[in-house]
C-alpha cells in the first residue's frame, strides 16, 4: 500500500503565498503522475495541478502563472501558490498513480490540507 501524507496548508492572506508538500511512503514501485486536486465548500473536486515521472506538466488555467509544481524527488512532490485568492479557500489533496505491488498503476489520495486564504 501507498501512503501520502500532505503539509504546508494554512492560513494566509489574499496575495500571499504558501508551499504544499507531499510526500509518499509504503510499498512503491513506480509513481506515473503526481498531482494536486482541491476541494472547496459546494464545489466538486477539481484539478489544480498534475507532474508526469517524465517531467511534464499541466495547470488548471485559473492558477497559471501563480502556481508551480515540482517533483522534488522520486516520492515528493511540492506545490508554490503564490498570489492566493480567496476564491481558492479549500481543502487541497495530493494524488499519486502509482503501482505498488500490482501489475497496473492505481491513484492514491492523501488525507488533504486546508488552506485558507483571508481577504
């Protein structure tokens, strides 16, 4: 099984910035993607910010140019928010494809990290 443990969430204010981390541990073989989801209250899940094992990346349009995600190393992966809105208040989730034992990769989510941005 894979774990993935999420920190860095906070409290700070619109035009602030925060960096998230999170970091995988357990049985991992090969990571495929890592990414970055949020959930904020009465909206569905969505997609902020996803990092293939071959480097690429892709953003939601809303956080580009404000947003950077970095595979730190084969298990961890950042996420630098700069210029917070308060629009972007949420609880944000890592989420890993990973293989961990299986023949096939599977996603992994972590237990999430509020962040909360004052206006």
């Amino acid at each position: 099984q894979v774990q993935l443990v999420e920190s860095g969430g906070g409290l700070v204010q619109a035009g602030g910035s925060l960096r998230l981390s999170c970091a995988a541990s357990g049985i991992i073989i090969s990571i495929n993607v890592m990414g970055w989801y949020r959930s904020a209250p009465g909206k569905q899940r969505e997609l902020v910010a996803t990092i293939t094992s071959g480097g690429s990346v892709n953003y939601a349009d809303s956080v580009k140019g404000r947003f950077t995600i970095t595979r730190v190393n084969v298990k961890t992966v950042y996420l630098q928010m700069n210029s917070l809105k308060p629009e972007e208040t949420a609880i944000y989730y890592c989420r890993y494809e990973a293989r961990s034992g299986g023949a096939s990769y599977r996603p992994y989510w972590g237990q999430g990290t509020q962040v909360t941005v004052s206006s």
